[in-house]
C-alpha cells in the first residue's frame, strides 16, 4: 500500500490500498469482512446481546481511538440505518463494506470509525 515508498502508509494509500485489494478479488475479499464484521462484534458487544448500542459503540472508539462522544453520537446516528438504537451484523457489514469501497464521502459506513 505503501504508493510512494516513503516507508509509511497515510490514510489516502491505505484507503486505495483497500479499495485495490477489493476490485481485484471481490469473492476473497468479502470472505475476509465477514470475519472481520465477527470479530468487531464479538469486541464491541459487550453485553453479548448481538447488538451494539450506543454506548458500546463509544466505548470502543473513545478508548481505541480517542474519538469525542459527541462525534460518535452523530457517527452512531449515520451508522444506524434502520433507526432502532442499535447495530446489528448487517449494519455493521454494510458499513465496513461501504468504507473500504466507497467513493462517497457521505455513504453512512464511511462513518464507521467517526468522522473522520
């Protein structure tokens, strides 16, 4: 992913890097998000209802990434498509789907990490 050899990836060559990595191989790569939207659940979801709720949501990137709660609010909301106050597998499937593959800044999965 590294495009320009520096030794780092910065954020535009790793979201290439992924949108690459989905174009070429479709098949494998939704393989690889399914066990990834698995293991995102099984960490968030701590309750183990099989849902994630708000609070779980901000507890995973206010620790993870240092995001504000009033960021993560208004990501939740996004992320939240059916409006039930809660994320299931699907939701989250689609969002991570969305993130590595959209050209949409405004596509709700390109919220999954916060507005970032």
């Amino acid at each position: 992913m590294d495009a320009d050899g520096n030794g780092a990836v910065d954020r535009e060559e790793f979201i290439a890097g992924m949108r690459r990595s989905a174009a070429e191989d479709e098949g494998s790569y939704l393989k690889r998000l399914g066990a990834m939207v698995e293991a995102w659940m099984s960490v968030c979801d701590a309750d183990d209802n099989g849902l994630i709720d708000q609070q779980e949501f901000t507890t995973m990137y206010t620790r993870t990434l240092g995001a504000s709660p009033e960021d993560l609010a208004a990501a939740f909301t996004k992320l939240d498509l059916n409006g039930d106050g809660s994320l299931d597998a699907g939701e989250i499937r689609r969002a991570t789907e969305e993130y590595h593959t959209s050209e949409d800044p405004q596509a709700p999965g390109n919220w999954l990490f916060g507005p970032f």
